[in-house]
C-alpha cells in the first residue's frame, strides 16, 4: 500500500505499543476464557460464576484481533479506532484494581507462587499501559497529515445500528462500573454477589467494575466506527466484534447454566445476535469492490 505524504501515518511507538497490548491481552485470555474454573490458580483474583470469566477472556481474546490488526495499519486512520476504547478499558481496570485491592492474590504466605507471579504481572502491567499509551497518543496527534478520504462510505442505516449498539453499551457500563454506588442496597458488602436489576447473572462489585469496563471500551469502538463511516477505517472493528460475538456464544454454551433465563438474559442473547448481524454485514459490504 502507498501512502500518500500528506496522509498521517500510524507512529512507530504506536504500532509498538498495540503490538505490545495485543501479547498481554492474548495471555489474560487464554487465563480466563481457558482456564476459567481455575482463576484461584491462574488469574489475579478469583472469579465466580464460571461465566463472568469466560466473558472477560472473550473480551480480552477478541481484542488480541483488534489491536493487532490496528499495529499493522500504516494510516492512523484505519488504525485509531483501537487506541481510545484501549487506552479507556485500561484506565478504567486499573482503577477497578486500585479500588478493591483486597481481592486480589497478593498474599504469598495464602497463594502459590505462580499465582503470585500472575497477580503482580497485572499489577505492573496495568499501572505501566495507561500513562505509557496516553502519553504515545499526544506524541501521534501531534504528527502532521491528514486522514485519507473516504472512499468506501457505510450506510445510514448502519451507521445508526452501530451507533445505537455503541450507546446501549455505554449505559450498560456505566451502570456496572458503578453499581456499587448507583444500587447500594444490592451490594450489602464487598464480598456479596449478586444479581442486579439489569444484567442477567451474578456480580461482585470488582467483577461488576471489571464488565463494565469492558462495555465501556467495546461501545466506545462500535460509537468511533459510526462517526467514522467508512469501511476501510473500521475494518478491525468489524472482524473484532465478529470474534467477540462467536466468543461470548461460547461462553454461553459452557457455562449458561449461571445465567438467570428471564426477559434480561433473552435480550443479552438477542443483543449479541444484534451485533452479530451488524458485523458480519460490514465484513461482506467492505469487500465489496
């Protein structure tokens, strides 16, 4: 591909740092969504139900894709759709581990080594990624250039698919990062889980803040590909939210039995089902010559 010089390219640190993001957050999966009844032994805190693991680790796999698929474009266009949900799922869990720091395995005498060893890798990598990766941002807004035209606009129809999808999962955030303070009297204390009025399976509030930041970060890149409205752009976002959704499929498939199977777990499948649809539909018309 040549790059015209007067179109912005994707820094060198950039690409390093989302090739970096892509390694960490492809060992956090294969810890979670493998190894998801065993997150006493191979994960920084434990996680029940079975099922909030599984969600984290498709989560965390689905984004392996989107970071680095964004590391390998060249234009900071096709590329930047990655960076701000990234840099927000990260600030956001870093404050989530800052907040309930009791939970997690930092007892030596109470946990094995490789337990230890998984806990303070997160600890390091969570405290080190966000000032690095914003600090990398200002560094590329700063380069000259300016975005490639585009030339493969999405429709309008979709745009607004995205764009609402995108919003749903704000709210759907927003309300699970802070749940502890929005619904006090559903967690009684820390250690409690349960059920919120919303969401269709059990939570704690670490657990709660760890989902929320999540779908903050994905409603982030679905809200980012509306604005964008051209194909090539959100090319990444598209086969990432594609994996995202198979992941979350399967997730169900093991471990739908924690699930609460009222009207809020049909509309999370339905939901999932939606944007499913929405992904595949720019997989195929972005292909289009």
């Amino acid at each position: 591909m040549i790059i015209p010089p007067a179109v912005r390219q994707t820094s060198r640190p950039m690409r390093l740092i989302l090739y970096l993001a892509a390694g960490l957050v492809f060992v956090a999966g294969l810890q979670l969504f493998v190894f998801s009844e065993q997150t006493d032994i191979y994960f920084s805190w434990t996680i029940k139900p079975f099922l909030t693991a599984a969600f984290l680790g498709a989560g965390y796999w689905s984004s392996v894709l989107l970071e680095f698929m964004a590391a390998r474009e060249k234009v900071w266009a096709r590329s930047r759709i990655a960076v701000i949900p990234v840099l927000t799922f990260t600030t956001l869990t870093l404050i989530a581990t800052l907040l309930h720091l009791d939970k997690f395995h930092l007892d030596a005498t109470e946990f094995a080594p490789i337990t230890i060893a998984a806990t303070w890798a997160w600890m390091a990598i969570y405290g080190l990624v966000p000032p690095l990766m914003f600090g990398i941002l200002i560094y590329q807004l700063r380069k000259p250039g300016t975005d490639e035209p585009r030339t493969a606009l999405m429709p309008n129809w979709l745009v607004i698919v995205l764009g609402v999808e995108g919003g749903v999962m704000l709210l759907l955030g927003v309300l699970l990062f802070f749940a502890k303070e929005i619904f006090p009297a559903t967690f009684v204390d820390a250690n409690n889980i349960q059920l919120l009025p919303f969401w269709s399976w059990t939570l704690t509030p670490l657990t709660a803040r760890a989902v929320g930041a999540w779908l903050l970060g994905l409603g982030l890149t679905s809200i980012s590909a509306s604005f964008e409205r051209d194909f090539a752009r959100v090319r990444i976002m598209h086969l990432s939210a594609l994996l995202f959704c198979i992941l979350q499929f399967m997730a169900l498939a093991r471990y739908g039995v924690d699930m609460t199977w009222d009207v809020r777990a049909w509309g999370y499948v339905l939901f999932l089902i939606s944007i499913l649809g929405a992904n595949l539909y720019g997989i195929w018309a972005g292909q289009k010559p």
